[in-house]
C-alpha cells in the first residue's frame, strides 16, 4: 500500500514537472491569424482522409487527390482569402496536437465541436450536421437493431472520436477497439474483428454504398444535438480567422450548397456493380504509384539518417572512449537515454517539440528524429568494434613512437572496421525497417502508403503482402551489397 503511495506521488510530481517545462506558452498577443495565413499565401488543412462523403482518398486523372464536402468547403474559404488551399493528412488523434503546434492552420474533418476539445481550440460555426449510425456486417442483418443488441460486443471506433466517447457511454459492457483509421476500421469489421463500426450517419452510407458486405444501421444513439455538427477548429485565440471563415460559411448555407457538394463528391466513391453481386476487387497494380512514393521515402529517410546517424555515433563513440569524465558522461548519457525510450516516442518528441520552435516538415522532423536515434546504436557498433582489437596493439603501436592519434588512426581503426562492418550494415538494416514509425506523423513512407492504398481499395491483405515483399527485397540486397564488401574488406 505505501508502495503504492509513492509510485502514485512520483508519478504526479513526473508529470507536474513536464507540463512545467513544456507547456505551451501562451502570451496575450495581438490577434494576426488571419493576416499570417494571407502573408503566408497558404492556409494549411490538417484533416484525417477517410471519412468520405466529408474527406477521402482518390484517384483523378492518375494523381491521388482528397476529395469531398469538406475540401469543397475548404476551397471557398481559401478563395475567399485569396490564398492557396494545402492538406496534410493524417490520423483523427493527431489532429489537435497539429493544430495546437501550429503544423496545422485549421482542422476540417468533420469534427464536432464538443466542450472537451472546446478546451483547447476554438470552433467555427457548425455547417453540416449528421447523427450516429453503426455499420454491420451484410450477414448480420436484423441482428444489431438498437444499443441493447450491441452489450458486450466488439464495436469498433476511430480513436479520440466523439463515438468513441458515446459508444462507452451508451453501449452496455462495450469491448472498444479503437483503431486510428476509419478505413481499418471497415476492414475489422469484414474480416471479422469488431462486430459493428460506430460512424457518422453520412460515412456509414457511403460505405455501405460502396462495400457490399457491409449495411448501415440506425441504433438510436441518444445524441445531445448541440454537439452533432461538424465545424472548423482553429488555435485558440484567432477570432480574425474565425471571422472570415464564418463569414464564408454563410454564404455556403444561404446558398444551400452543402446539397451541391454533397453531390458532386458522389460520383468519387464507387459503387458495386450490380447488387447482389461480389464486386471485383481493384487490381492493386493500378496502385503502384503509391509504392513508388512509399519505397523513394522510406529508402531516402533511411539513407540520410544512417550518414548523419554514423557521423554521430562516430564521434559519440569517441566521447565514450574519452579518458575524460567530463567528455565521457554525456556521451553515454546520450546513448542510455536514447536506447531506453521508444524511437515513436522520440519521433513525436521531435516533431511536435522542435516544431514549437521551428516549423520543420513532418519528412525532415523524421530524419532528425531517425539519425538522432541511429547515432546512439552506432556508437555503441563503434565503441565495441574499437574495444574489441586487443590491447597489445595499442602498446606495440605506441612503443613504436606512434602517438595516439596516429595509432587509433593506423592500427587500430583499420582493424576495427572489420568488427564494425557487418554490424553498421546490420543497423543500417534495421533503421529501413524501423523508420517505419515516421508514418504516425504523416510522413508518406511506405507504411502510411500502404494503408491509404488500403483504404481505397478496402483490401486487407494483399497490399499489406506487397509492402512486405518491397521490404524485403530493400533489406535482402542491401544485404547482398554490404556482404560484397565485406568480402572486399577482408581482402584487403
Ligand atoms: N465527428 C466525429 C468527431 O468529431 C468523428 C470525425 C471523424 N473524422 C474523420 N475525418 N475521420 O469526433
């Protein structure tokens, strides 16, 4: 029980500390979030591209393009400010630390404006409002016909959603997943992993319109209708920019164009050939350019993060091998702490972190992030290559007059190569794979590639496989190459 206490009090102090020391900070100043986005000439639209009809993923004339109400909406609103429109998409629970750092300007993914995230952004006026619905499995029908059918159930929601809030308040003895993604969400549920999808009633339409396994029902969720519409979040503190958004917004309702744009998004998402029938599913093929731009990110971040990572590693390892202290300690300090947190973790640090003081792109936030990681495990390659030549060595290179430096230089380094190799390329291996974490804060690399590819395909498997083969064919002549010259290495 005392245990307990302290664990409790030190975890309380931990966290007091952190809010301390990085807590946003926030300066009453002069409002200029409009005139920034205009001097800027962009306004940037974080989003979670998989809610269609409000925002998803196509293919137009070749090109992958978000498409939907809200970008129709979004498109106005940077006409009527004179300034190019930009998205960035990424997962729905990322969308307000985004914001909130400023990665974003303004959030339009059909969110609600409820009073927790009123919390910590601001909201436009509401423009489209739509209740809960549930999508089910086509086999299921009549099964799930209100929230008493669905107690004890696997229901599946989008992660931080306000579903997943009213799924556990409403539903009796719920089993949630949530999952980051709407679009695996559908696929947990075809494959049989949740048993219904908790969506607002226009997206659980459109994709039962366009997945002919699924249905969407109506359980009667009780909903407070002050927070079932979707507006615009912004960072706190903006009215200028509220204003002018409002101001286009209106115009859209009193022209009633919602209707239009809900139309004209429609013929974007597919619909299955004739009912009844099992659609065919997309050949992957026409995807490949998806791949193409996952496998040139992926190699480029693992490429320059292993040459910055080694330049590090080199010299940290060179600290660690310090006679003094005071170079020693911060070397390994750097590389316990490194090697003692979760390269995701670091990732998010240095993306959301470092952005507060620069503006970095999420691509070079990950490169950072993956070296600065690399360099700790290098080193440790270093450290113990150097190590391992024997001692004598040293003392035959120095009792020849050799200083140091040149021993290191002549004697030793030659023959720690030969340790260090294989282990260097073994990393360099691993940071291919590893690096995959960048994905979480939308960089396009393979992996977040692979699940756009999954959600407009609504296939489960075979382009998981496929990204699974690129990995390996990347890794496996990788391998090939840096045996090559190891073999060289040794001859020499
Ligand atoms: N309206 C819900 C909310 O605000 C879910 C929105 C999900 N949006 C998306 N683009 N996936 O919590």
């Amino acid at each position: 029980m005392k245990r307990k206490g302290l664990i409790r009090s030190m975890l309380v102090s931990l966290i007091v500390l952190m809010q301390l020391l990085f807590v946003a900070p926030v300066f009453a100043k002069e409002d200029t979030s409009l005139q920034d986005i205009k001097d800027k000439g962009t306004l940037i639209i974080g989003t979670s591209a998989d809610y269609p009809p409000y925002e998803f993923h196509t293919i137009i004339d070749g090109k992958d393009t978000i498409v939907g109400m809200d970008v129709k909406i979004a498109e106005q609103i940077a006409k009527d400010l004179g300034v190019k429109l930009e998205f960035r998409d990424m997962d729905f629970d990322g969308l307000l630390a985004a914001l909130e750092t400023g990665k974003v300007d303004i959030i339009m993914a059909g969110m609600n404006p409820t009073p927790e995230r009123q919390n910590s952004v601001d909201f436009s006026d509401i423009y489209y409002t739509g209740g809960q619905f549930l999508l089910v499995r086509k086999e299921d029908e009549g099964k799930y016909q209100n929230l008493d059918d669905l107690a004890g159930r696997k229901i599946g929601v989008q992660k931080s959603t306000m579903q997943e809030a009213a799924a556990k308040e409403q539903i009796k003895e719920p089993n949630i997943q949530g999952l980051a993604k709407v679009t695996d969400l559908v696929l947990a549920l075809t494959t049989k992993k949740v048993d219904a999808v908790v969506l607002e009633e226009p997206s659980a339409l459109e994709y039962a319109k366009s997945n002919s396994d699924v249905l969407a029902v109506d359980p009667g969720f009780q909903l407070d209708v002050a927070q079932q519409g979707s507006a615009i979040a912004v960072k706190k503190g903006s009215p200028s920019l509220i204003a002018a958004i409002n101001d286009t917004l209106a115009t859209i309702k009193a022209e009633n164009k919602i209707a239009d744009y809900l139309s004209e998004v429609d013929q974007y998402t597919e619909t299955p050939a004739a009912d009844g029938e099992k659609q065919a599913a997309t050949p992957l093929i026409n995807y490949w350019q998806y791949y193409l731009t996952g496998t040139g990110n992926t190699v480029l971040i693992a490429g320059v993060s292993v040459i910055f990572g080694s330049i590090l590693g080199f010299f940290l390892a060179l600290m660690r091998l310090s006679p003094r202290k005071l170079i020693r300690i911060p070397a390994s300090a750097y590389v316990e702490f490194v090697r003692g947190t979760p390269m995701m973790i670091q990732v998010m640090f240095i993306y959301f972190g470092l952005g507060y003081i620069v503006n970095i792109p999420a691509m070079i936030a990950g490169i950072i992030a993956v070296s600065l990681n690399s360099g700790a495990y290098v080193c440790e390659i270093v450290r113990s290559g150097i190590n391992a030549v024997e001692q004598g060595q040293v003392e035959a290179a120095r009792s020849l007059g050799m200083t140091q430096k040149t021993a290191m230089r002549y004697i030793i380094f030659p023959q720690a190569l030969k340790n260090i190799w294989p282990a260097l390329g073994n990393e360099f291996i691993s940071v291919i794979k590893e690096s995959s974490v960048v994905s979480i804060i939308g960089v396009s690399d393979l992996i977040f590639q692979t699940s756009v590819v999954r959600g407009i395909t609504y296939q489960a498997i075979a382009p998981i496989a496929v990204t699974m083969v690129i990995y390996f064919i990347l890794t496996f002549s990788l391998t090939k190459l840096l045996n090559f010259y190891e073999r060289k290495l040794n001859h020499a």
